[in-house]
C-alpha cells in the first residue's frame, strides 16, 4: 500500500479534552508496518505494528491517531465528505491495546456501519483499516497520548479496580489490565463487559487466559444486551445491560474502589440533534454507568472515563 505522509495532530480529535502540555511535546509521527492483522471478531481486527527500534514510550490507556489523508484509495471518499461536512477530516483515535512492557505495538479496530436512515455519513477510516489493510502494509500512526491512563501511583490510591467498557471501549482496559497483572501483583480488578452478543466480544481467548493465570486478581463479567440465553456461554456471562443490581453484587465496597469507564457516550453530533428536534440527548453507555456509581456514592473523584463516539 502506498502513503502520504503529513503533519499529525493528535490535539485535532474533536471531543478530546486538551492534551496536558507534558504530553502534547511526547506526539510524534512513526511509520510502521503491519505485522499480522488478527481477526477478533465479524466486524472487528486487531493489527499488530512494527515501528523498528523506536523507544516506545507509552502508558497503559494512551492511544495513536490514523490521519485518513495518508491513504490514496479512501481521497475521494474524504474530499467528498470534506465539501458536505464544510471542514478537514481529523485524524481518528486508536488505543493501545498493547502494553508498554510488550514487545510490539498494537491496535484493535471496529468497523462501523453505515445505517440507512440513522448514520448521517458513510464512516470513512474503520471500514478500511478492519477490511482493506494487509499484513506488509505501511501507514504513519502519531503518538502517543490522552488522559485515560493507569495513573503511575495506583497501587498507593486502592487495591481494587473496577472496568466498566462497552463494545471497542475494552481496548485501553485490556492493556491497563495487562500491564498492572505483571507490574502491581498488589491490585485485583474486576471487569464488567458490556456487548450485544457472545460474537461481539472482543479478546475472548485472553480473558479466559488473564483469569486462568490470576485467579484471585481478575474476575470478567460479561453483560449480553441481545442474547436470548447468555448463561449458556458460561458462569461470567449475564444477560442484559449493566445494572445496580449487577454492580451492587459485584461490587461489595465500592467506596474503596477505582473506576475506569470506556464505552459510547453522547457526542457532540448526538447534541446537535437532540438540540435540533428541542430534545434531551438520550442517555448512552457513558452517561448510564455514572449514573449507576453516582446513586452508589461513588465519589467522582474516583471514576475515570473516556468516551468513544
Ligand atoms: C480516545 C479515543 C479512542 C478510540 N479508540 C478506539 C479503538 O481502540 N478502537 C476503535 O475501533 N475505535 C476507537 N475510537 C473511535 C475511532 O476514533 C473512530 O471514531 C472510529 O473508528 C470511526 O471512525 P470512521 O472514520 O470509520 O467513522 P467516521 O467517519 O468518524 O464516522 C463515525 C460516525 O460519526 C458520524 N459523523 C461523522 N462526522 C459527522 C458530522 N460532521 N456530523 C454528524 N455525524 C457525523 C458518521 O455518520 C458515523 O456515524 C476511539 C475514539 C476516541 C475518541
């Protein structure tokens, strides 16, 4: 696959709080090539990166950014939207799914759908990552950053951390639950994983293996919105949505606890036309779990979060 190589700015993703300036000077450009792509699920890939010897200097929960303006075959799609949305396509945002202490980099990507008569636009970049990239081909990834990271001195603020993700929303948990099972044999975690079906969920075979090999550091619970029978696929696997009374049960002494939440939330589109029809943007993943931690009195000092689109 040939590129174009262009200045990258992670600072460009809209919805992203501004990066602190420590980390804004650390974003950097690196041409990689794709070592193995691994499918996880139907619609959903995870890409192995080599970037030669580069020190790569990341914290669990950091993410890359993908420029779409790098790949010859998607131009006409991103000048097509860039003349009806009336601005630049951005770069997307990917988390690291690998952690610092692994040798390789690596990504997972989900490609979203286009839905007639409720996606606005076709989305550009995911499809063609998930179904188009190839081992051997090359792309420039900028990194890395973003706030929703392991913080360094975890292990001096609990002993136990709770995972709340959605969907894709699991991939920066899954390389802050990697890293602290090797680095903080202090910590435990639980993690509770919401999905449509058993197809949808991503790492199935590494969960099964975390928990295998720390059996009293990571628990996996998996809420199933559109199974008809989720018990069928195992003890950790429970129908429906998060609840109270699932995190009540799992969740004994939530107040000495630390929460780290990815999944979807209301995004700026999401308001635009709530706003539009003179509605309330309805309530998403994101908006639904702090709710449920706040009528647990949760303090939210302790609840970190980032949104996926
Ligand atoms: C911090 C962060 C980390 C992320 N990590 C991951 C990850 O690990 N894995 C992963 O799969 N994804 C991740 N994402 C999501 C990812 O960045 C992309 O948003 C996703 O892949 C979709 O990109 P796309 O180009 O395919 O779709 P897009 O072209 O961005 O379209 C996505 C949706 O937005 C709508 N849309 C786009 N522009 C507009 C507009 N102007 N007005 C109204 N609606 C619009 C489209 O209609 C479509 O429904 C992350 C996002 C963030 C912010």
């Amino acid at each position: 696959m040939t590129l174009k190589t262009g200045k990258l700015n992670a600072d460009i993703i809209p919805g992203q709080k501004a990066a602190a300036p420590r980390e804004r000077k650390k974003v950097r450009d690196l041409e990689v090539v794709v070592a193995n792509v691994i499918p996880e699920t139907p619609d959903t890939v995870t890409m192995i990166l080599f970037t030669g010897n580069e020190f790569l200097d990341y914290r669990p929960g950091h993410f890359l950014t993908i420029d779409p303006h790098q790949f010859p075959s998607l131009d006409r799609f991103t000048r097509y939207l860039e003349d009806i949305k009336g601005r630049k396509e951005s770069p997307r945002a990917y988390s690291l799914a690998s952690a610092p202490d692994e040798k390789h980099l690596s990504i997972t990507i989900k490609a979203e759908e286009y839905v007639s008569g409720t996606t606005l636009y076709p989305p550009l970049l995911s499809p063609l990552l998930v179904r188009r990239v190839l081992p051997g081909s090359r792309m420039v990834v900028s990194g890395f950053t973003g706030p929703y990271t392991l913080p360094e001195d975890i292990a001096s603020r609990t002993r136990h951390l709770v995972h709340i993700c959605a969907g894709s929303g699991v991939v920066p948990n899954y390389s802050m639950i990697k890293y602290a099972l090797r680095n903080h044999p202090e910590l435990r975690h639980t993690l509770v994983l919401s999905n449509r079906t058993w197809d949808d969920v991503i790492y199935k075979k590494e969960w099964d293996y975390l928990q295998q090999s720390h059996p009293d550091r990571l628990r996996v619970v998996h809420a199933l919105t559109r199974e008809e029978d989720a018990t069928r696929f195992g003890a950790g696997v429970r129908q429906g949505r998060v609840s109270a009374e699932l995190l009540r049960e799992l969740l004994r002494e939530p107040g000495d606890a630390e929460f780290f939440i990815c999944g979807p939330g209301i995004t700026p589109h999401d308001r635009k036309r709530a706003r539009d029809l003179g509605q309330e943007p309805a309530m998403r993943f994101m908006e639904t779990v702090l709710a449920l931690l706040g009528d647990m009195g949760v303090d939210n000092a302790r609840i970190h979060r980032e949104t996926y689109g």
